[in-house]
C-alpha cells in the first residue's frame, strides 16, 4: 500500500542519523553549565539533581526549538495538508530522556553529565511526569504524536493546559487517597508560552435573530462571557529529531475587558470572582475513565479547547489562503480523539454560517470532509450524552445547530426507511427521554468522514452492535485501525539492556521499522540467545525488585515469575478476578504445604476514580490481602502480592521490562484494545489473557504456543447473558469460589473489622457479577496451571519470550498512522531538511 509506504520510507534509514545536529560530549557539558549559570543562576557547586534536570533540558530544549522552526518553516513553504489531533487527554509522561534518545544523545549526554559529576538516571528521576490524561486513550494521543513526527507528517495536537494533571495517588491503610497532582509546580521547562496567538471564547448568553435585507434569516450569538484561551506549546521531537511538531495546549483566563464594567462601576471584588471561574476551566483533569462526568464544567472544557483550536486553525488557513473557503478541507483534517471534541462539529458549523456567512449546505460540505471521529469504548456508561438544557444554557446557538443538524439527518433517515419511527430514535442525535439529551456519539458519526474503532474485534462490534444501521446509510464509513506504541519510549528507551541485546544481534534500526525484531525469531531456539534474553530479564527483575523494596519496603524473590496487571481500575478489567485466583493460590498452600507452584510475586499498579466506590474496594482488598500473604512465613517464600502506588507513565517504564507475565483479562467485548498488552509483550512478557481487544491480534501475531488463553468468547458472553447468568450456580457447585468469596466475609484479612471486604464478594454475586469473573473462573485457573508447568521448563519459556518480542512488529503506532494515513488522513510526508 502507497501510504504505509511512503510512511515507511519517511522513517527508514534515519534510525541514528541525526544528520544536521551533531552535538559532541565537550558542547553538551559546555551548554549545560551554561544553562546551569544563566538560565538557572546557580553553579556546578550549589547545583542538586533538580538544577541538573532543568540545565540539562534546557540544553535540550535550544536543539529542539531550533528543529522546531526548520519544520515550521518548511511546512509553511509547503503548504502542506496536517492532520489535528484533537484530545482532551495527553498523556506525556516526561520528556527529556524520550528527546535525547531522539536526537541520538543519551550517550553523550550521560558522559557529559559524568565527567561533571552528575548521574544522568538520578537527573532524569527529577522530571515530573506529564500526566494530563486518565489512561490509555491519552497515552494512546501521545504515542501518536511520537509517530507522527517520526514519519515526518504534518501534525498538530490540541489539548488542554490543565493545571492539575491526574491525581497522585497515596496508599493510607490500604486505601487510595488522591492528591493533587503539580506538574508545573517548578516550572516546565519543555512549554512556550505564545501570548501573540491568544484566542477568546463565547460562552452563556442569548441568541438573536435578525432579518436581513435579502430576507436572509441571520442568527446572532450574544455570549453572556467571554474568556481568553492561552496557547503553551510542547514540541514533540520524532526518532531521528528531523521533523519537530507541536502540542498545543489551551489555559483559561479571564478576558480583562470583559469585566471592565463591572471594574469601573466599583465591583472590584466581583470582577476578580469572575477571574476565578475563567481561570477555573483549565484547573483540573476529570479523573474518570469509561464513565461520563455529566458535569457542566467538563462540557465547558470541551468546547473551550476546541474553540480555541478551530480559530487557531482558521487563523492559520486563512493566512495562506484568504477567504477561499473551498480548500479548507483539503488542508485541514481533523481527527476526534473520541466524542470529548465532538461539539467541534457544531462550532466549525457555527463559523461557516453565522460568520462566513456560507449556506448550510456548503458549509455541511465542508465540516463532513474535515472531521474523522475514534471510538474508545462500547460501555454505555462512558458514551457521553449532554443535557439539551444544559447545552442551550452554556451554548444557545450551539443546541440550535445540534436541532438542524438533526432535522437534516433525520430526513435522510426517512428516505433510507421511510416511515420507520424505532430505526429514527435510535439514530436521532437527540435522546427524546424525560431529560431531553444530545447523544455525542450519533453527533460525530453524522459529522465525520470516517469512523473508527481500535482493534478489529472493537470495529466489528461498532459496526454491528453500537451503529449497525449506520453502516447501512453509509457503506465502507466504519473502519478499523488497530492501536499500537512506540517502541522508541517503550522498548529503546525504557529498557536499555534488552535494546542493547536486540541491536547486537540485528542491528539498530528496529526503532523505525519494528517488524525488523521478526528477525528474532530465528534465534528463539538458540541456547546462548535465550541465556542471553533471560539473563537481561533477571537483570530488570533485580531492577524492579529494587525499586518495590524502595517504595512498599515489601522484599521480593527475583527468581520468582514477574507477575503483572497495570491499568485503570475497572471492573471489566477484573483486577479483582486476579485476586480472587491468588487468593485460592494461597488457601490452595495453606491446606497443601507441598502444592507445587513456581514462586510468583503479584504486582499491580492502578488508579480507581475518586468516585469510584467498588474501584477503590478492589484496591482496599489488594492490599488487604498482600498484607496477610507477604507476612504469613507458611507461604511467603511462594507468594508475594504488591501494589506500587501511584502508577503513571514513569513508574510503567520501571515494570514492564521486568514482567514475565502481563494480565490482560477484561471480560470479552469490553476492552476496547489495551495497549500495555503491547507494551508487555514487547518487552518479553508471556500474555494470560482473554479474546478481546487488541489480544485476539497479538494471539495471532505470537501464535497459540505463545500466549496463555483462556475464558469466554464475545459470543459466549453474549450467549450467557441472553440466556441468563447467574453467579450463585458457579458459586454453589466450584467449592474453591465458594471458599474464596466467603473468606472475603470473615475478618481474616482485615482483623478486628470482619465485612469490611464484603462488597467484593457481593459485587460478584447478589451483584450479579457483571463482568463475569465467575464465569470465566476455572479456565482462568486451568490457564495459570498451564502457566506455571510452562516456566518450569527454562528453555520452553526463553523460547515463548522471545518470540513475543520478535512477533510484536505489528503493534507499533507507526503502523497504526500508517493506516490512518492510508484509511483516513490521506497525508503526504514532508521533509525537513
Ligand atoms: C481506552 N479508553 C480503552 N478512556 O479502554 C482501551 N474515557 O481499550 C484502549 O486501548 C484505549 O482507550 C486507547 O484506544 C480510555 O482510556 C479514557 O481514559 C476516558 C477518559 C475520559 C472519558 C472517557
């Protein structure tokens, strides 16, 4: 295919070429104590690692800002077509070791800082993570960036500068407490302020309608607020450091005139009121994933971040191509990071008829060949829905446009099945229950060119379940693209030793080509390869186990098997039917001291949703019950269970190239995709893990002998559901579950508080276990059985481990904008010389 092509030509063969920058040891070290006296005004004497970090970035940041103009410059000359990628989540992680790898000077770098007595992995331990997202749907916008520069396409994200990223998390006797979360506490040295392209957004108010001379109904939106969106701009350097684009995030202020009245006629202390709810918009992150926040303010984010992009856009297009209005969509293709930007639509509506003054039917043209909308999830709980009354209040003429875009659509409905009135309000964008609603997800689709989901399974179901009758309106519009990772943060830069390992026995330009590592494959049987891969995995374990010790102060076996879940809490991802197994490995032990089982320590890393009382139950049991296994001497020199707090970006960097096995067991047909599956298996870890999402494909890329497979299908669990599930027969006939469950009830694992685990065991049966982690409980058990007897043999798992780093080409993010290039964006490289 042409465009993955050109995709890969546009990567190829600048694996370690960084061509124009070239940047020795001596020029470095020199910029380095420069920045270090005139950018932080200190010296190399008072400097700790917080300076160093801050001296060494800004060293960084002048090679970048200068690739940064070159590739604006150049994509200006061009003219060229970008794609803007709109997300209300970007999760960044930290920056400096992911742009030294890319410029080709981490080495350097790291012997520089040495010869001045500076530690380059204590510096980089300084950088707060960038965690202005929930989970894998904005770590998925971040990997994108890093394609996206990588393959020297011209792209732009757009976000918001929140304040507050997602909270830190604290565990207090076993239970998460949030804390705000300060990225920019220190100051970020990676942001640039740009005052010069401040933008103002509408909000509240009333809409006019006016009558003009030619009888030309005209509408007039008279907002009742005003506030400025300040653009701070994050260069995203590619592999390689050609091609530097840009992330762009919009903060709230308020707009000093607009509160000039009510200033000057005495209302001093009203005015700075006024302030604060501007500047209230940009404060903090929604911390829910796959929920909807249903909150006035998150509606207000939303449309802040996307007026301000769209103006941006415009402002941008109409500088190279004045009031022509008719290539607007040649140059511009947005992408929806799921429906959270969808009110875009109405707005760039909004533009084109109330200001450009273009009919409805040109402009309808225009936005239906602008925009494109990615769909995360099926969970009804997480599509997001809004109020009419709530729109109309914040967004009078916005809801006016929903009503026509609707009326529009619905004729075409007609047509399609003329008087069919169930088919109509189950497409309707208005939600006609007792609170009237606006559906955000039938508003892309009917707004965009192309739909798509994250992994073929994901896609099959949007199309068949979730919009079945719009696939009929629309042939060929629902489309698939599989998610994917970089592999430059998530195996060159994190997990430098088995990079090392891979480059030395097929070289070095893996990074840019991933399916390269099938070249792998060939030594899986190899007896000095597989010493060589396992004895870098015991080399992060060793790694790992040092860190756990650091943060828990748990002692850990290093030769036992790695045993990691790392996600958002959830109960389709069924952290809890995890547990429940341990905890049957454990009575399984006590009542059989001999129960042959290779030692294996449990970790876990997630976040519930403050909100989210099970969530938080879940990992309240976690801990409750690491803390009766690690201290009960019967077993724990067999089984350990640890929960390291806090899990974000920096600290998955530590885990996953210390993981033997990676969990990924959500109830099929709910997980989107998951990437950390990726991740895992790409690092050398063995997948137990159901049929859904992304798994199916990586079961197929790694084979059947590879992966540990277990539990229901989609069509199973759709079975059971019709015909009925109840959790009490699993219950009453599998005396382990029984056993298990009723443990949770007694006051063995929380002494002194007998219940207080309760809600676990109900959740899974008077409950009615919806996500089935009973159902799917004895082949999760047989799949850890089968597991287990597998590690035993060295070389039969050396072999599996190895394969599945060499199978995982598919699954890097470059292949995934490779195919949105080709399926959807329709975008040409450009070079930067
Ligand atoms: C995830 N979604 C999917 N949502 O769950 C995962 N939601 O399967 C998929 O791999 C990933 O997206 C990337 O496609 C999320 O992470 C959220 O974080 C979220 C945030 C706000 C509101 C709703």
């Amino acid at each position: 295919s042409t465009a993955k092509e050109t995709a890969r030509k546009s990567t190829k063969a600048k694996s370690a070429d960084t061509s124009s920058i070239t940047y020795s040891k001596a020029q470095i070290k020199q910029s380095i104590v420069k920045h270090l006296h005139s950018t932080l005004g200190t010296d190399e004497n008072k400097a700790n690692n917080h300076a160093w970090w801050k001296a060494t970035s800004a060293a960084m940041q002048e090679l970048v800002l200068e690739r940064l103009r070159t590739t604006q410059k150049t994509h200006y000359i061009n003219d060229t077509r970008a794609v803007h990628y709109f997300s209300a989540e970007f999760l960044m992680g930290r920056l400096l070791s992911n742009n030294m790898h890319n410029f080709n000077l981490f080495e350097t770098a790291d012997a520089a800082l040495k010869e001045l007595g500076v530690e380059l992995t204590d510096v980089l331990e300084e950088e707060p993570d960038m965690a202005l997202g929930n989970g894998g749907l904005g770590r998925l916008a971040a990997c994108f960036l890093d394609s996206l520069a990588t393959m020297d396409l011209p792209a732009i994200g757009y976000g918001i500068h929140y304040e507050h990223g997602l909270f830190r998390q604290e565990i207090k006797n076993g239970a998460q407490i949030e804390r705000p979360d300060s990225w920019r506490h220190y100051g970020n040295p990676w942001e640039i302020c740009r005052p010069e392209s401040i933008q103002e957004v509408p909000l509240f108010g009333y809409v006019e309608t006016k009558y003009g001379a030619n009888g030309r109904v005209k509408k007039e939106w008279h907002p009742g607020n005003i506030v400025k969106g300040v653009p701070w701009d994050i260069p995203i350097v590619g592999y390689g450091a050609k091609t530097v684009n840009v992330l762009r995030l919009w903060q709230s202020e308020s707009s000093d005139y607009f509160n000039w009245d009510v200033f000057n006629s005495g209302g001093y202390v009203d005015a700075q009121r006024e302030n604060i709810q501007a500047e209230t918009i940009s404060k903090v992150l929604y911390p829910n994933d796959e929920t909807r926040a249903g909150k006035e303010l998150r509606l207000i984010q939303q449309y802040f971040f996307c007026a301000c992009s769209l103006k941006d856009i415009i402002r941008r297009y109409k500088r190279a191509h004045g009031d022509d209005w008719s290539r607007f969509s040649e140059q511009v293709v947005i992408q929806l990071n799921d429906t959270h930007p969808a009110i875009a639509i109405p707005e760039l509506m909004r533009i084109l008829v109330d200001r450009v003054e273009l009919d409805w039917d040109t402009a309808w043209g225009i936005c239906t060949k602008t925009f494109a909308y990615t769909n995360h999830t099926l969970l009804p709980e997480a599509l997001e829905r809004w109020p009419v009354r709530m729109i109309e209040k914040i967004l009078p003429r916005h809801i006016e446009i929903i009503y026509e875009i609707n009326h529009r659509f619905l004729s075409l409905v007609e047509k399609k099945w003329p008087g069919n009135n169930v088919i109509k309000a189950k497409l309707s964008i208005i939600e006609e229950s007792t609170e009237k609603m606006v559906r955000m997800g039938n508003l892309s689709v009917v707004g965009s060119f192309a739909v798509n989901g994250v992994a073929e399974i994901h896609s099959k179901l949007v199309k068949e379940n979730l919009f079945p009758e719009f696939e009929a309106l629309w042939p060929g519009k629902l489309k698939n693209v599989t998610n994917g990772i970089t592999p430059r943060r998530w195996l060159k830069a994190c997990n430098p030793l088995l990079s090392e390992l891979i480059g030395k026995k097929i070289g070095n330009d893996w990074p840019s080509d991933l399916t390269r590592l099938n070249k792998l494959s060939e030594f899986a049987d190899n007896t000095t390869f597989q010493n060589q891969f396992m004895k870098v995995k015991q080399k992060n374990k060793e790694a790992l186990a040092a860190e756990i010790k650091h943060l828990t102060g748990i002692s850990v076996d290093t030769k036992a098997i790695f045993d990691i879940q790392i996600k958002r809490l959830h109960e389709y991802k069924r952290q809890h039917l995890n547990l429940i197994h341990i905890m049957a490995l454990y009575k399984r032990l006590l009542e059989d001291p001999s129960y042959d089982m290779h030692p294996r320590v449990f970790i876990f890393g997630a976040k519930a949703a403050p909100g989210y009382t099970l969530a938080k139950d879940i990992i309240f049991a976690i801990n409750k019950v690491a803390d009766k296994i690690n201290n009960d001497p019967r077993v724990n020199h067999i089984i350990k269970v640890v929960f390291l707090p806090n899990y974000r970006v920096s600290l998955a960097e530590k885990m996953i190239p210390a993981a033997d096995v990676s969990q990924q067991i959500s109830t099929a047909g709910k997980e989107a995709s998951g990437t950390g599956n990726m991740k895992l298996a790409l690092n050398g870890a063995i997948t137990i893990g159901t049929l859904d999402g992304a798994n199916i494909e990586i079961a197929e890329e790694v084979g059947d002998d590879n992966i540990f497979i277990f539990g229901m299908t989609v069509d199973e669990v759709t079975e059971l559901s019709k015909k009925g599930y109840n959790p009490f027969d699993i219950y009453y006939h599998n005396n382990e579950v029984k056993a298990v469950l009723d443990w949770l009830d007694t006051d063995y694992f929380t002494p002194g508080q007998p219940g207080a685990l309760s809600s676990l065991k109900n959740s899974m049966l008077s409950g009615g276990d919806p996500y089935m982690c009973l159902a799917d409980y004895e082949s999760y058990s047989e799949a850890n059985r089968a597991l287990n007897i597998a590690y035993r043999d060295k070389s039969r798992w050396a072999k599996m481990a190895i394969l599945n780093t060499a199978k995982m080409g598919k699954f890097t993010s470059d292949r995934s904008i490779a195919d949105y290039v080709e399926r959807i964006w329709k975008l040409t490289p450009c070079t930067v010389e």
